[in-house]
C-alpha cells in the first residue's frame, strides 16, 4: 500500500493488517460495547432513556406474548412519533437478552436491502460467512438467505427487532422464512398494521410518570416549588416523552430560570409556529416543535450548521468518522467538530449509539431539514455534503481491501441516501464512483440483485443526462456485463 492511501486507510480508522482479505471472509471484532450485553450477540442502540418510566406492565405484556413458542410470533408496538416505541423495544431487548441467545439482531426497517442489513449481523456478530456458492454454482439470494437461517448459531431463540416499519409488505416476505425460533419484534407510528399481528398501543405517559420523567431531568427542587407549572408543562407537551426530554434537558441547563418562564418561552415558540404557513409546520405536535425551536435558539452558529447537515444523512446509525469526513470538507477544526456534537448532545438533538456512532430521532431530523431548507446557504451545504460523501465512496474499493468491513457497512447506506436524494449535486463522474463503488461493495458479498440495481441505475440517469448514445454509458454497461459473467460461472 503507498503512503497516501496508508494515510487515508488511517483516517477511517482501517485495520493495521494488510493483504488481501475480502469483506465476506473476514471476522471482525466488535467494539467492546456491544459485545457487553450479557454475552448474547445482538446490536442494539445502546442509547437509554435517562430513566425510563412508566412501561413496566408494556414490557411484561410484550414478553408474555413473545413466549409463544409454535410459530414466529410477530409483536407491533404501535403508536404516535415520539411517543417511546423505539425506547421501549430498546429497554425489553436489554431487560431480557438473556431469553435470546440465539441473538438479537436489530434492524432499521427503512432500509430498501433488510436481507443485506441481517447478512451483515450474521458476519459482524456471528461471526459466520455468507455462503455465496454451493457445489461451485452461484447461489441465488432466496438460497442464501435460506442457509443462513439454517446455519444461525447459537442455538435458542432469535430477537429481531424491525424499528420503524411503515407498510407491511417491506418486511413479511423476510419474515415469513424465519424459523419458529425467531421472535419479531416491530415498531411502527401505524395501528393495524395486519390483522395477524399482536399489537400494542403505545399511548402517551401517565401525567404522573410525565411529572417522574421531568423530575429526573430537572430536580426534585426546581419541581417541587413549582408544582403546579410543571404539570401544565407535561400537559402541554401532550406527555410525550421526547418533548418532556427537550424541556427537562432545556431547564437544566439554565439554574436560574423558573419553571413560569420556560413555559412563557414556549409559548411565545408556539404562537410563532403557528403563524408559518401550513407547509412550513412539521408533522409534530406544535408544543414539541416549539421546545425543539427553543433548543435551537440555544445552540451556536456552527451547532446550528452541523444540525443542518446532520439531516441529510440517512435515518440510520451514523459513524462520527463519517461526519468529521464531512466538517473537514466544510474546513472545520477537530474543536468546532466536537464542540459543535458535545452542543446538539447536550440539548438532546441527538442521541448516542455507541461511543463511535449516533442517531436522529426522526422528528428531530424532519425538524433540521426544515432548518436545512430555509436557510440561505442550503445548496452549498448539500453541494459540500455530497462532495466530501463521494470521498468517502472513493475509499470503499481500499477498505474493502484491507478489511475494515465494519466501517464499510456502517457508511453504504449513508452513500445509497445521496445516490438516492442529492443525485442533482453529483457530477457524471461522481455518480460513477459512487455507484461503481456501492456495485463493488455488493458483489464482493454476492449480493448481485443490489450492486445490478446500482449499476442500472447509473445508466438510466447518465442516459437522461447525456443520450443514450453517449460514450459515458459504455462504463455502466461493461459493469452490468461483467457482473452478468460473475453470474453464470
Ligand atoms: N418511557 C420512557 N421514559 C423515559 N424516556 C422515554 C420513554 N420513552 C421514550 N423516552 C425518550 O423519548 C424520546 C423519544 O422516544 P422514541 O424515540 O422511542 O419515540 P418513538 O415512538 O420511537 O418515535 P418515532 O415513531 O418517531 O420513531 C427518546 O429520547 C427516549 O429516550
Ligand atoms: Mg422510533
């Protein structure tokens, strides 16, 4: 490896070791944290409530219908944003890991790819391989899938947890091949998703688990002298945990404001709202937004920037090496970096996964591309964005090759949002590289169905773009060719 491309391989934090190891034979070891969780191999958000109130009878309901042991049993929990789903799929996988020890793999249900997303499970904490071929004939993606649930060690019962599910149909052709040790746990904002589903309605916080809630956030002291006030403000916030969260975290910050001014503050947030056209409210509730506003207020100029660009990143955990890439497109120190995450962390804007990645709440990131749209500078920050993104595309083809598989799939579905979203910000020789380089990531893991989809993809805008005709295709289509060949061997 030149010195150049050892600097960058440092950079994303690449394993010292060299050669030529490929992504689907690698054994990667996981960060100390995960693997913490009683000894079950699993990957969920370790982010936690600050004390989780007011769920113990949901969590006793979910277990004793997740017992049921003649056939996969799939659990919804459904109910409004912010309202504390994903918290309390959260708070049962790490309550009762130990009644999963064949794994808990837990998965974003917004992604396009979920049998990709439980393959990368199967390698990161199983540490099993894929099989790709059998009898030296290609496996197709059914067959692979297939052998992979018959191979899934250890034994025992399996947990997934599909967070944020939309529609049905995105997950049940997946989920009607699990075995009957599996248990699907879901989230969803929709009631009823299907019929067969045992459902549980997740409704708002009792006002006194509300006033617990706040308590914990801002003091017994500060409560008790304003009792009354206080439980105006868990009302108006509708009681709902991420807007009690925002406030609670608001006030603590602030030792001399009384609880009568907060809620003056948010009224004032509340009138302004709403007077904004219809199109410029938010789906959530308006009290939320105006304690999201007030947080907003408080953060400084290049916090607020950072928020802003934060939300084009996919609804997906996000490494923090993958936003200093971005800050230093934007020419940031590391100090404005990390003082500018320490602000949003503080305030609650985001919230931590681990030590080296985070997540938006989607309220929260619905709220920064509101930001994101009227501001001034709105086309810049997504012309820097994609920018520093196709640099990062750049270094798949080198991680993959000295074998930091794990930041690789931390990063692709972050790549596949900006071929998705900002495809107006990429050159024809971005969306090359960018495509080229999800295709590679793909094929290296004989998951041809995507890397074709990429590929194809590229064509169909290059074609509107330039002609059909223009020589610029002949790149798409020798890939779509050589991945034909791959095929047929
Ligand atoms: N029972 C609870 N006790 C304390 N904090 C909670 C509780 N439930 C949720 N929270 C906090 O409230 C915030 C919002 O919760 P969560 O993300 O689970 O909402 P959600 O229902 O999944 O929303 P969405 O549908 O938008 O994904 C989180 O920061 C979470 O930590
Ligand atoms: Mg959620």
């Amino acid at each position: 490896m030149s010195e150049s491309e050892g600097k960058r391989a440092d950079k994303i934090g690449a394993y010292a070791e060299q050669g030529n190891v490929y992504i689907d034979t690698l054994v990667v070891e996981q960060s100390e944290e995960r693997a913490t969780l009683k000894g079950i191999p699993q990957n969920v958000p370790l982010r936690g409530a600050t004390k989780f109130v007011g769920r113990d009878d949901d969590l006793k309901t979910i277990h004793e219908q997740l017992q049921r042991r003649d056939r996969v049993v799939t659990f919804a929990i459904a109910g409004m944003s912010g309202v504390g789903k994903t918290e309390l799929a959260i708070q049962y996988a790490v309550q009762y890991a130990q009644e999963f020890p064949g794994g808990i793999c837990w998965l974003n249900a917004k992604e396009t790819d979920l049998v990709g997303k439980i393959f990368s499970f199967v390698r990161l904490c199983l540490h099993q391989t894929i099989l790709s071929k059998f009898d030296n004939k290609p496996l197709t993606l059914d067959q692979q899938f297939e052998l992979c649930l018959q191979d899934w060690k250890p034994n025992g019962a399996v947990l997934m947890v599909l967070d944020d599910v939309s529609e049905a149909t995105d997950f049940q052709s997946v989920v009607q091949k699990l075995p009957s040790r599996f248990r699907v746990l879901l989230t969803t904002q929709v009631r009823q998703l299907d019929a067969s589903f045992f459902e549980l309605p997740l409704d708002i916080l009792a006002p006194e688990k509300a006033l617990e809630l706040l308590t914990e956030l801002m003091g017994q002291d500060r409560i008790q002298s304003e009792q009354a006030v206080a439980q105006q403000l868990c009302a108006g916030l509708g009681y709902l945990p991420l807007g009690l969260e925002l406030v609670g975290r608001y006030v603590a910050a602030k030792p001399f404001l009384s609880l009568a001014e907060m809620q003056e503050r948010l009224n004032i947030q509340h009138e302004a709202i709403a007077q904004r056209p219809q199109n410029y409210v938010m789906t959530g509730q308006r009290s939320v937004t105006a304690a999201f506003e007030l947080s907003w207020e408080e953060l400084n100029d290049k916090a607020q920037e950072m928020g802003r660009f934060l939300s084009l990143f996919a609804a997906d955990a996000i490494p923090w090496s993958l936003v200093k890439w971005v800050t230093e497109a934007f020419e940031w120190t590391t100090e404005e970096m990390e003082a500018a995450r320490t602000a949003l962390y503080h305030r609650s804007l985001l919230q931590k996964v681990d030590q080296t990645s985070f997540r938006l709440h989607p309220l929260i990131q619905e709220f920064l591309a509101f930001k994101l749209a009227h501001s001034e500078q709105a086309d810049q920050v997504r012309a820097t964005f994609a920018e520093a993104l196709i640099a990062v595309a750049r270094e798949i083809p080198l991680v993959l090759a000295v074998g930091n598989a794990e930041w690789c799939e931390q990063v692709i579905s972050h790549l596949e949002a900006i071929a998705q979203t900002q495809i107006q910000y990429l050159s024809n020789e971005d969306l090359l590289t960018l495509t080229g380089s999800l295709g590679r990531f793909y094929k290296k893991q004989a998951l041809y169905d995507s890397a074709e989809f990429w590929y194809t993809k590229c064509l169909k805008v290059l074609s509107n773009r330039a002609g059909d005709d223009h020589p610029i295709n002949t790149i798409s289509l020798v890939r779509l060719v050589n991945l034909q060949v791959v095929l047929q061997k």
